[in-house]
C-alpha cells in the first residue's frame, strides 16, 4: 500500500513529497472537524438502525469519536499532512483508537458525500451565528439614530448638496440594506439544509441506508433528491460568499461615509479614539483606519466569489478535485465578513455626531432650492418653468454670495412675482424636511413610523 494511505491499495509507488504537499487540504479543512464528527456519528447510529453496524460497533465509534473531539478540543490532537485532510486524520485516529470497529464507519459512504456534508452543515452553523450580529448591527444603527437622528444634514447626489434629510432617514438606509441581507442569508440558509450524506461517491450505495434519518438527525431539511448533484455542487457555498460580497458593499459604502464625514472638510463626525489610528510621523493626525479596512476588504471578499465561481464554472460531473479549492475561498469571505461586521456594531455607538457642522453645510449650500421650485409649481408655474427661475435665483445668490433663507420677499419677487410672504417660511430647511411626508420621506413623522417599525421588526427576533 503506497504510504500507507487509506486509499493506497491501488498504488504500488509512494506519493511524491510535492505532490502530497500540493494535495493536503488538512491545513485549512481541519476546521470542518466538529461537522465532520457529528455528520460520522449521525451516519454511525443510522448504520446500526439499519443493521449494517452491530451495537457493538456503534458503541465504540461513539466512544471514539468522544474521544477524538476532546483530544481535539484539548490541543491534543495532532493533525497529519500525509492523511489529506480532516476526514481521513479522524478516521485514521479513530481506527488506532477501537480497531475494525473503526474501520467500518465508512460504510455506504464517501469523502465525496462525507465533505459536502460537512461544508454544509459549517455554513449552516455560520448562518445561525451571522443572523444575529447583523441584528446588533441593525440595532446599533437605531440606536444611534434614535440619539442623534433629528440632526439634519444635507443629503448628497453626485457628492453634490441636494436636499436636507433627518440623520435618522440616512442611518434607516442602511438599516434597510442591511434587512436585505439578512433576508438572503435566510433564503441561502433554506437551500443549504439539505443532506448530502448518503449520496456516496456519486450514484449511492447498494446498503439499506436511511437517507432521512441522518438529514434529520443532523438538523437538515430533507435528503438531496439526486446523488449527482449532491457531491458536485457548491452552489450553496456560493451563495453565502456572493451574500458576503453584496452585504461588504453595503458596509463599504456606509465605511466610505465615515471617511469623508469624518475629514476635516466634512467634520460631520467625529470616531472614537478605541477606533481609530495615528500617524507615525504627523502627531495631528487620527485617521479612520477601521472604516477604511471595511472598504478595503470588500475587495477580498469579491476575490473570494471570483473565485469560487471560477473553481466551479468548468467542472463536469461529478466531483473533482477542484472542489478542495472551495473551503479557502468560502472560509475567507465568511471570516471577513464577520469580522466587518463585529467592526462596524462596535464603531457606531463610540460615533460623536457634529450636529451643527451638519445643519451649517445645509445653511450654506441650496438645499431648499427644490422647495422653492415646487413653491411655484404649487402657484400654477410648470414645473420646468419653475426649476429655470429658481436655476437663475441660485445663480445670483452664487454671484453675490448670499444664501435662500438670507433673501427677502423682494429680493424674490425680482425673479417672480408669483413669490409671496409665505415663501419666507417654506425656504428653511426644517420646512423642507417636514414636507416630505411621502411614504419612506425624511419628514418627522415618517421617520419616527420607520424607526418604530424597524424596532418592532428586531423585537420580533428577540433583538
């Protein structure tokens, strides 16, 4: 038997060094090792029901595995590259261990249908676990928008000034985004549940197995209904690293804007010295370096789909060996996304919020020029005919340094006559913030409607 290996009685030459380097995924897949020992003990006990295994058997194996996990557990357990990966070093150790008994557990099932299994009960586990702290950064979100969020700054297009909006209504923005996520995962999550396990190499197994009972047992949804399909696919993996890479944009964007509000040009806010960084030539300087490491990862995490996506594109059926390339690429996006999103919950409640450099960037852009706009539309003036007159009254106030809510009646009659007393009070941005009571607007009460159902929603997952 070449080396020893599990696998070796084909061979009659030992595997070459380099080759069995470049072949070794225990490196990285020995993490899988607690799916790998529950998924060899639900197959275990199904094998004994199914009269495959005696009790004999079973109970040793499951007093092995025991032992195993807690070698493991302990730092005991030491894992061999020669052996491949995670699931011939606990074969391997479990055989040394209680003998054929052993041995035997690999009955009526492969590597192929035994890491599949394992892949997806990780990414299940990882979900359950990803759910709620995207809950806490949702909460964190609310949290802060129900502290600062009547703060009025302007909202942006093209990074240009276009109108005021409550603080709250931009943090509910992502707060939406982030809702959207969640629901992806979710709906990631619904595919994954389903148990390889059984499948075997690929066209099943000859044993009287119970495909059920170890999908149940393992906390799947149903058995997968093609053997094929269970032990070649790894679209489930995609999906969470695609879900990753959609959630690290919201992220980035919303670290993007931390960036800018929190330069000097914008001083809009202000982090927390716990979460940012200093020079180490210029002592004046605090740099958002938390923020800028969201954005910056979120090109990692689209490398990891690139390549998974990659990996997969090419692959007839069944499996191929390609497929160990899949774990790095998953467990990459899966680690940084968790940890950009623990970043993120942690930064925002240290957040110092600049009410007053918000309110004077509006103060001293035209903000409310829309407002006037719609003023006149409501007197009857075409809306276009009244975005011209209101284009060439920011003209001149830009010529003669003056802002809108500087002008008297007069000055505004000069552009139209169909300006009156009341255009002095629909001009202020309080006014214009008020006025967009459409359903999802910026006014008040629209907001304390979107911040109350959002809280319900958190509420309602025990958040």
């Amino acid at each position: 038997m070449a080396d020893d290996k599990p696998w070796g009685g084909r061979f009659s030459e030992p595997t070459d060094a380099f080759v069995e380097r470049l072949n070794a995924s225990v490196g990285f897949d020995q993490r899988l090792w607690r799916e790998d020992v529950d998924g060899s003990l639900a197959h275990a006990a199904m094998l004994a029901q199914q009269g495959i295994l005696t009790a004999e058997d079973l109970q040793a194996i499951q007093q092995g595995l025991a032992a195993i996990r807690a070698d493991i557990e302990g730092g005991r357990f030491v894992w061999e590259q020669k052996l491949e990966d995670v699931h011939m070093n606990v074969e391997r150790r479990l055989t040394e261990r209680i003998g054929q008994a052993g041995a035997r557990l690999h009955t009526a099932r492969s590597r192929n249908d035994q890491v599949a299994t394992d892949l997806r009960l990780w990414v299940l586990r990882y979900l359950d676990g990803l759910l709620p702290r995207i809950d806490a950064l949702q909460d964190a979100l609310l949290t802060l928008a129900e502290r600062d969020g009547d703060a009025i700054l302007p909202g942006y297009t093209h990074l240009q000034r276009a109108q005021p909006i409550l603080f709250a209504h931009h943090l509910l923005a992502y707060v939406e985004m982030f809702e959207r996520d969640r629901g992806r995962f979710v709906d990631a999550r619904r595919r994954t549940a389903e148990s390889p396990l059984g499948a075997a190499a690929l066209a099943g197994t000859p044993f009287p197995i119970d495909r059920a009972a170890t999908a149940a047992a393992l906390g799947f949804h149903r058995p997968m209904a093609n053997s094929l399909d269970a032990v070649a696919d790894r679209d489930f993996a995609v999906e969470l690293v695609a879900g990753a890479a959609l959630m690290m944009t919201h992220l980035s964007r919303f670290a993007e804007e931390l960036v800018l509000w929190s330069s000097q040009e914008f001083a809009f806010v202000e982090l927390s010295d716990a979460f940012a960084t200093g020079s180490s030539i210029m002592p004046q300087k605090k740099n958002p370096d938390i923020p800028e490491l969201v954005r910056g990862k979120t090109g990692r995490v689209f490398g990891d789909l690139v390549a998974l996506l990659t990996v997969l594109k090419g692959l007839p059926l069944a499996y191929n060996k390609d497929l160990q390339e899949d774990k790095e690429a998953l467990f990459d996006a899966a680690d940084t996304l968790g940890d950009c999103v623990e970043a993120m919950t942690r930064l925002l409640p240290g957040l110092k919020v600049r009410r007053d450099r918000m309110r004077a960037a509006c103060d001293a852009g035209f903000v409310t020029a829309t407002d006037v706009a719609d003023y006149l539309a409501r007197r009857g003036l075409p809306f276009r005919d009244a975005h011209h007159v209101v284009g060439r009254l920011v003209g001149w106030c830009i010529a003669n340094e003056r802002t809108l809510p500087s002008l008297s009646l007069e000055e505004l009659r000069q552009f139209s006559d169909l300006f009156a007393e009341d255009i002095l009070a629909a001009v202020t941005v309080e006014a214009s913030v008020a006025a967009r009571t459409s359903l999802g607007g910026t006014a008040p009460d629209r907001v304390a409607a979107a911040l109350a159902a959002a809280r319900a929603r958190l509420a309602a997952r025990g958040t």
